[in-house]
C-alpha cells in the first residue's frame, strides 16, 4: 500500500513540475531570435555550356582554373598547406544563396563523391565554397582521365572536361610523386 502511495505522490510531483514550464511552442515568435524569413531557395540556372572549357594552371603555384578561354571561371582548385596537413579547396563561381549549405555531387573516374559545400562571401558575391584534407579519398574523382559531372543544388550540372591537371594536384598536393613525367 505505501509503494502505491508513494508511486502517486511522485506522479503528482512530476506533474506540476512539468506544468510549471510553458508548451515549446508557447510565444514561439517573441524568443526567437530576429532571422529573415526567405519564402524559398533562388531560382535553379541551367547547366552551363562547358564544350570549350578547359583546365589550366593558375597564375600562382597549386592552383587550376577550369572554364572556357577568355571568360571568368566556372570552378577553381586550389591545393593550401604543407605536406601532411594539405587541403584542397573546391569554389564554383555560380551565385549562391547566402549561408547556404548544400551537398555537392561529383560522379566520374570510377568514383562517386557527395561532399558537404556552403555559400561564403567573397568581398563581391555569394559564391559555393569548402576545404577538404588531400588525404580524403572522394577526392579520388579528380584523379582519373575522364570527364567529371560536378552537381549543386540550384546551380546545375558542370560537366569538367577530362585533364591530367587536376589529378596531379591532389597527388602533389597528397606529397605523392608525380607519375606522369610532364609539369602540371
């Protein structure tokens, strides 16, 4: 009998605990924080036009342009630190949300990559931006001699055109020695 009563006086307690705490949704609006409310993400653009893009090197070292000649680049690799500690840097120059995060999906070379990517500002624009160790193996897509299907949320698809290039920047970029016998 007294396991009884004591089993109804803790749910007795437990109960005007819980009351004395409001619903989660209770002036919901008054203890948010201030955030813009967007009604949707941007318009999706069409997949650009990518037969006479190319890869080529950079005006710095560990760096390769990727877009057709004479026009500003659809995506940029970029190969920071040192031996060991090495990131490759991925952008795709297309408008992006702001804040935005997405999934960016690569596909070629035998592999299959879906890495995290977010918006950042760049002092002009919102563009698609992340950093990734060398050592990951989805970086592995780069390393081959086929075409590449680079997709984004919104931004379309890019096809990236077969090149050694950005296969040798992730090997070097890894401290791998370069196999190939000609500079990048």
């Amino acid at each position: 009998m007294k396991s009884v009563d004591f089993r109804i006086a803790m749910l007795g307690a437990g109960l005007s605990l819980a009351a004395c705490q409001p619903p989660a949704s209770e002036n919901y609006s008054e203890r948010a924080p201030d955030i813009p409310h967007r009604e949707a993400p941007s318009v999706p653009i069409d997949s650009p036009d990518t037969t006479t893009a190319i890869w080529s090197p950079g005006k710095t070292a560990n760096r390769l342009l990727y877009g057709s000649p004479g026009r500003p680049p659809l995506l940029v690799l970029v190969c920071l630190g040192e031996r060991g500690r090495s990131n490759v840097t991925i952008t795709r120059f297309v408008e992006a949300d702001p804040e935005a995060g997405a999934i960016m999906a690569l596909i070629g070379n035998g592999h299959r990559a879906r890495l995290p990517i977010a918006s950042v500002w760049n002092g002009r624009g919102w563009l698609w931006e992340a950093r990734y160790p060398a050592e990951l193996p989805d970086l592995d897509v780069f390393t081959g001699q086929r075409a590449i299907d680079l997709t984004l949320p919104g931004a379309g698809k890019l096809v990236l055109n077969p090149s050694p290039l950005p296969g040798r920047l992730v090997e070097r970029c890894r401290g791998e020695p370069d196999r190939s016998g000609s500079p990048a």
